[in-house]
C-alpha cells in the first residue's frame, strides 16, 4: 500500500522530467535552426558579395577561392592586351620573364623607368651611368613590389628615403631602385646578373618578403594567382646535385602560355617542377562547393602561410638558400657588399605584437646565422604602438611613405654602422 500511495509523486515527477526534456530538445532544435539560418545568410552573403570570372573562378575581396580552375580565359585577356599594346607597364623578357619597359614615362603615371628599366622620378630624367662616380657612395636595389614602392609616389619608396638619409649624414650616396614587382628571389637574382652586374655597386640590396619563396617554385604566374594580369612565365631554378640548374630559359612567351592552358597540363614537360599544380589548388574537394567554408579556409589558412614553403627540410626553403648563397658569392666576387632586408607583410607586424612567430621564422633564423640581414619587424611593430598599424601600410598592402621611412632609417643605421666599424679597424692597423 505505501508503494500505491507514492505513485503519484513519481508519475509527477517523471513527467516533469519529460517535459524538461522536451523543452531542452525545442530549444536545441531552435538553436540549430538558428544556426543554420545565420550560415545560408553567410553563404547568400559571399555568394552575392564575390563573382565568377570567365574562368569559372571564384573571386571576392581580390582574392581567388579554391578549387582553382585553369585561368585559361583570363590569361588570354590579359595576353590580347598585352599583345595590342605599346604602353604597358611590364614586357616580356626571355630571360627574366618580365621587366619594366624601358624609358616608360606614362602621361598620368606614378612608376617611370630609365633606360635600364630602374625606377626613377617621373620629374627627373636620370639615366645610371655603368661606373659609380667617385667617392658616392653607390647602392642597389632589388626585390618585388614592396622593394620597388608599389602604391606610392618615387619620393615615398624607402629607396629614395635611405638615398636622402645617407646624403644628409654627409656620405655622398646614389640609390638605384631595379626591384620589380611579382619577383621571386630568383627573378631579384637574375636581374642583377643580367642588370645589376656592370653598375658597379658598393652595396646590393634585397629586399625579401618570404611569401617570394613561393614564387621561386613558381613557373607560370597565373597558375599560382590565377587573378594575376601579368600574361607572363618566369625562369625557375632546381637543385640537381646541390647545384643550381636553370629551367624555362628562355621563358615561355604569352601567346605559347595561351596554348598551353588550353591544353592538358600533363603534356607540359615542365608540369613537374610547377609546384602550384601540385599543392592541391586545383582539387575538387567537396567541402569547397561552400563558399563560406570555402572563404573560411582561405583566410585561416592563407598560400602565403603555408609552413611547407618554410620548411627547412623542404625543397622550396633549401632551393632559396641555395639561391642566397650563390647570390651573395657572386655579388661579391663581384666586389660589392651583399645586404638582405627582411620586409614583413602587415600580418608579421600583428604576429609581433602579439609575440606570435612567424610561420618562416627558422628559415630566417638560418639565413641570419649565413648572411648579413637588417631587421625591421621590431622597429616597425614599435611604431604601431603610437600609430595604427594602417599608417605603415598603403591599401593594397604594400608600404606607405611612413612605412617605407621605418624602412630606410633601419638600412641607414646598419650601413652607418658597419662604416664606423670599418674605419675603427683601418684607424688599429
């Protein structure tokens, strides 16, 4: 009988157990209907926000979602251009797959070149002679974009900044600017040997922006940015017995790129040493059909991040010391000084300031420990202390005048530096 009379206590309770249950279960199903409501407006969102090119891909905010398709159409717009025009920028070089037109003067231009295709002011017309006049000090530059002071003025390039530093300190100095933009360090490397050598420089720059390493395993541009507008391909070195070997050289010109993306790659007897046709782009992952996931990824994990590239027991980290080495033997065989700036991007300086490494931050630790390396994270993350970060950069991504100052005030100290450190040694013997 005590059992019956507790009877109803426990059908009251188990209901509202029950009825707890349900209330837990209503709301889960709320909130994950919630949420799958929120991820199709996201998914709407990037849709509408981003657009396919001809080429079927993908492309919001100027960069490309994965999968890649073969930028075939988009090449050959650009090489039509190219091709119907006597005023671009960028021409097409055997040997170095693209330079600056030389003696480029655009009526409403930023950028203009000297004979030589370095860059010059657009007010001035300077042409280099192929001896340094004596006791000036004369420097050379090369690299990519950031080296060559993409989106700004020729007065606001770090170039023109350390030439009017050291003038001003009174050492006599003439900066040449041969950088150029979309350069691997082989490219820089080549483009002294081919330009650089019969200047007769004191000192030879390279501005490294590691994401540049990418480009050295790199042969046809648009494979690796399928956005690109340069309708070029590049030389590419490869290590064969620990010795570098030249490929694609002379390079492929654009009209011989358009036929080749027209057809299967497999045919293409270099298609092995492309690394961008190896590293999945192109895969058609089922994940990506969502371009929310799809853009996700992209920013999470960046090409320019990839650890693979900075991987010391990697082939593209070891083929860039390689370059590097070689680099600086010849340079000074040559008898000039060989100076590697480190030129962070605008995600460096945030890792920095937040005590975050780098994803090349052992590659550059072992380039420090074999050449001589200014350093300029430091001095550039201090300065987003006082400033935005944004004052440092220009919108596209590249330097502005603030920026590039930092730059050249950190070259000027090193140089400074290592003059006062000679003329100690000469004062002792």
């Amino acid at each position: 009988m005590p059992f019956q009379e507790n009877t109803p206590i426990i059908q009251k309770n188990s209901k509202q157990e029950y009825n707890k249950t349900q209330t837990y279960l209503m709301k889960g199903i709320l909130f994950l209907g919630a949420l799958i409501f929120c991820l199709l407006i996201l998914e709407i969102t990037i849709r509408v926000s981003g657009k396919y090119n001809s080429d079927n891909n993908f492309v919001i905010f100027g960069r490309v979602l994965k999968p890649y398709h073969m930028p075939k159409n988009h090449f050959a717009h650009h090489a039509q251009k190219y091709e119907k025009s006597s005023q671009t920028r960028f021409i097409y070089n055997k040997d170095l797959g693209w330079t600056p037109r030389p003696s480029y003067t655009p009526a409403n231009g930023r950028y203009c070149y000297d004979r030589i295709s370095s860059r010059v002011d657009c007010k001035l017309t300077t042409e280099h002679k192929t001896a340094s006049q004596r006791n000036i000090l004369r420097i050379l530059i090369l690299g990519d974009s950031y080296s060559h002071g993409d989106e700004v003025a020729y007065h606001d390039t770090f170039g023109y900044y350390l030439e009017q530093i050291l003038n001003d300190t009174g050492i006599p100095t003439e900066v040449i600017n041969l950088a150029v933009g979309g350069y691997g360090v082989d490219q820089a490397f080549l483009r002294w040997q081919y330009s650089g050598r019969h200047l007769s420089a004191d000192i030879v720059i390279l501005g490294l922006q590691f994401e540049n390493i990418q480009r050295n395993v790199n042969i046809i541009r648009s494979l690796y940015l399928p956005h690109s507008g340069l309708p070029f391909s590049k030389p590419r070195y490869i290590l064969q017995n620990n010795t570098l070997k030249l490929i694609n050289s002379p390079t492929l010109p654009p009209e011989k790129i358009t036929h080749l993306l027209k057809i299967s790659m497999n045919d293409w007897g270099l298609a092995q040493y492309e690394q961008f046709l190896k590293q999945g782009f192109y895969e058609r992952k089922i994940w990506y059909k969502s371009k929310l996931i799809a853009l996700i990824s992209e920013i999470l994990f960046p090409t320019e991040e990839d650890p693979f590239f900075y991987d010391l027991s990697a082939k593209p980290a070891q083929l860039a010391l390689k370059i590097l080495d070689t680099f600086e033997s010849e340079i000074e065989q040559n008898g000039s000084q060989f100076i590697i700036v480190h030129i962070p991007i605008i995600i460096d300086i945030i890792k920095k300031r937040f005590s975050i490494e780098t994803v090349y931050s052992k590659l550059l630790s072992t380039i420090k420990s074999r050449h001589n390396v200014v350093t300029t994270i430091g001095t550039l993350a201090t300065q987003t202390k006082e400033k935005s970060i944004f004052d440092l950069y220009m919108k596209g991504g590249h330097y502005s005048a603030m920026g590039n100052k930092v730059i050249a005030q950190r070259i000027s100290e090193e140089i400074l530096k290592q003059r006062a450190t000679t003329q100690q040694q000469k004062q002792r013997l």
